[in-house]
C-alpha cells in the first residue's frame, strides 16, 4: 500500500495532468478515464473518487456565486530579496505560463448568497510554495476581513517555505498566522480547506489554524516528509500516514468532504455561525 501510495504522489509531483492528453490515467487506480469525462467532474476519477490538483480559477469558479469574485492585490509579484540565481528569470516564466503573479489569489466573492473573503493557492506556482507575496496576499486577506467582520474560506495547496526567498519566506509563517489571531480575536471565522498537498510552512503556520478544517479525500498533509520523519524517530510509520483520513481520525481534521460537495458545505457552515445573504 505504501509503495502505491508513494506512485500516486509521485504522479502528481511530475507532471500527472498532461492536459494535452485524450484520456486520463489515474494516478490511484491506474484507471484510463475520457479526459472530457474527468473535467465534466472537476478533475475527479469516477472509478476510485482520486481528486486531482485545480487551478486557482477553477477551484473559485466552482465555489463561488457566478460573478461575484472581487479579486484583492491582482498585480503583485515578488522580488528577489536574497538575489537567488534564476529566480526572477523562472518567475517571469510562470506568470507567462500559467497567466498567475504568484501563487495565490484572494478576493472577496459570495458563497450561497454569503459575502466571504476567499484564498485559493495553485500548485502550478512553483509547487504552491509561500514566499513573500504569498504570505502579503493572505495577511492583508485577513485583515480585510477582521475590517469588515467578514468570514475567510481558504483553499490551501502548497509544498511549504519559499527557499529562493530565504528567511523571507519563513517570516510569513508568523505574519500570517497573526492576521489569523486577529482576526479570531475580532470573532471572525475561518475556513481552512486543505487540498493536495499541503505541507511544509504552509501546514505549520495559516492552514493549521482554521477554526473548521476541511479536507478533500486521501489527499497529503503533512510537515516534514515521510522518509525525514521515520530516520529521525527511527521507526516505521502506518502506511496511511498524512493522508486526510488519518489526520481525521487522529483529530487534526474535522470533516473530509468531496469536491461536489464543498460548496454547499461551506455555504451550510457560514449560515450555521450566523452569517447571512446581505440584502441590496
């Protein structure tokens, strides 16, 4: 099961999409899919229920009312604060690939009638990784909420720190992580929904402190990996371990819901904190 397991996020790290591709083989079952068929589902194996990575702007387009997204800070762009060779070639690269300044996007948007603040990371930005922007994005997310008294739903996705910005990307741990307490303080909510993957600083910092945390099945969660894990304690870990379902069990999760489900879900969970359709 491990070396199954090991394949499958193997397959999503080196390039499982292949868009240009008719039919999907899914990285879990080894199923072929019609690749029509697997996007009708929002990138969803109708054999085995595998949910694939999203970019940012299909993740909102699914979640959102039609038409209401507002996007906050959309031409940021990092700098190269440690002066890290390529860096700044490899990010003018992917703002011309992936039509994203950086790896997330944030806005405020209406959720079933709901006026939220909403944060979606892409995967296809260097891996989802935090550097400063992301950090910056998210922090002034927060603060916009805790301004308005509004509630923040956060679809996390990232392989952690930012090592091409150095200890700048380290301190966006503690920078979001306080707009986070402020925003509790100020008793706003925030809805964490942790997608594959999400580890490293991202995990250590703003995705761990949702009030509700969410997850998508048998998705990666995690700090450290699992191989640095096991040659620290020097003992060999379950087979399952950081996949939802565990984080679940072991109460680091609070509910694992399914893609086609996450928007009524969320919608639910506003109206059950008192959040409500603000009329015009």
């Amino acid at each position: 099961m491990f070396d199954d397991f090991f394949n499958v996020v193997k397959l999503r790290f080196n390039g499982g999409d292949e868009d240009e591709v008719p039919t999907f083989k899914c990285p879990r079952c080894q199923s072929p899919v019609p690749r029509d068929k697997y996007e009708e589902l929002h990138r969803v194996c109708p054999n085995c229920n595998y949910h694939g990575r999203l970019p940012a702007s299909e993740r909102i387009a699914i979640t959102v009312d039609k038409g209401s997204f507002t996007e906050f800070d959309s031409e940021m762009i990092s700098g190269d604060p440690i002066d890290f060779p390529e860096y700044g070639e490899k990010q003018k690269e992917l703002r011309k690939s992936t039509g994203l300044k950086d790896a997330v996007v944030t806005g405020t948007a209406k959720i079933k009638g709901i006026e939220t603040v909403i944060g979606v990371m892409d995967s296809n930005y260097m891996m989802g990784s935090m550097g400063s922007v992301v950090g910056e994005k998210i922090a002034r997310a927060f603060e916009y909420a805790t301004e308005k008294g509004l509630p923040v739903v956060l679809f996390t996705a990232s392989g952690g720190a930012r090592m091409q910005e150095g200890i700048v990307s380290l301190m966006q741990m503690a920078k979001t992580s306080g707009a986070v307490k402020l925003h509790s303080d100020n008793g706003g909510l925030y809805i964490t929904v942790l997608t594959d993957p999400t580890t490293g600083g991202v995990t250590a910092s703003f995705a761990s402190l949702g009030d509700v945390i969410i997850a998508e099945p048998k998705i990666l969660i995690g700090f450290a990996g699992r191989r640095v894990i096991e040659s620290t304690m020097k003992q060999r870990l379950p087979e399952d371990f950081q996949l939802a379902e565990f984080m679940q069990e072991k109460g680091f999760v609070d509910m694992i819901v399914e893609r086609k489900r996450m928007r009524a879900t969320l919608g639910h969970i506003l109206a059950l904190h008192g959040y409500k359709e603000k009329e015009v």
